[in-house]
C-alpha cells in the first residue's frame, strides 16, 4: 500500500513514519520502485528481528547499567564465577554485532526521506554514535584479565561501558 502525501494516515504518522511504512511495503512486495541508492544489504530500520535485537542491546544496556557500579564497589567479579564470566562476554559480542548491523540499517535523513546507500549509512553512522558506541562495546574486563593484573585502574575504566550503553540506546 502506498501512501500519498495528502492522506490523512500520512499528516497522523509524520513524513518519517509513513516513508519508513511506504518503503517497507515495497520492500514487502518486491517493487522496483526502491530509490536507484538501494542496496540489497541494507536493513529497514523497522524490521521486526532487527527491533528484537534492540531490545536485547537495550536490555545488555541494563545489565551494564547495575552491574558495573556493583562490580567496581564491591569488587566481586572474580568470585562470580564462570557463568558471570560467559554472560558478560555474551553481552559484549552483542554489543559488537549491534555496531556492525548499524553499518547496515537504513536511517531517515534531514530531508525526511530513509537512505538505504551504505556509503552514506556508514558515513552517518560514523559521524553519529560510533564512537559512542565502540567505548562502550570494548571489552575492557578482558584486556585486564589477559595483562592479569586485577588491581590495575582498569576496573574503573568500565564506567565507558556502563555510560555508553545508556547513553547510545
């Protein structure tokens, strides 16, 4: 279904909203009507396993958010143990995977109009939340544990961590 600038669906959503429905639904139906800059590997923003994944690097996000402060005041995290371990490097290769999706997910420009060229993507993304987001997904508990020194000021490092997370997502 195509939405007409003068529809009454489009003033109630915004020109954002109804683009970003207009183009799903091409993209739905294989419509060669796709911007000419439409790259078959760029993601729809919209999409609904891609909105799942959000919602598990938001929920990461969380887990950083209470467990950093936790872990710097307490000093807990070598006797947590191994499952403590697994589940924080999990969530840092979620944070990783959702930094390279991004290289890939369409965004909506100042001109209201989704750009699906990954040149300009990266480019955006890279001038946005990158750097944000690359503090936040580096795993300083690992560096640390590999020079084996847990007294060093890496732990309170992690701050990078719990600010990026809550800041970026």
């Amino acid at each position: 279904m195509m939405l007409k600038e003068d529809s009454s669906l489009c003033r109630l959503l915004g020109p954002e909203l109804s683009r970003l429905l207009e183009y799903r639904s091409m993209r739905r139906e294989g419509s060669s009507n796709l911007p000419d800059d439409a790259s078959p590997f760029a993601i729809h923003p919209q999409v609904l396993w891609l909105r799942v994944f959000k919602k598990l690097v938001m929920y990461c996000g969380l887990f950083y958010l209470f467990e950093v402060p936790v872990r710097i005041t307490f000093r807990v995290a070598h006797r947590l143990g191994p499952w403590y371990l697994f589940f924080d490097h999990m969530f840092d290769a979620v944070l990783i995977a959702d930094i390279c999706l991004q290289f890939f997910t369409a965004y909506v420009n100042k001109k209201s109009v989704l750009t699906y060229d990954l040149r300009r993507i990266g480019k955006h993304f890279l001038s946005t939340t990158f750097p944000l987001d690359m503090a936040a997904a580096f795993p300083l508990d690992a560096l640390a544990m590999m020079t084996n020194n847990r007294n060093s000021s890496s732990q309170y490092v992690d701050y990078s961590l719990m600010v990026g997370c809550a800041a970026a997502h």
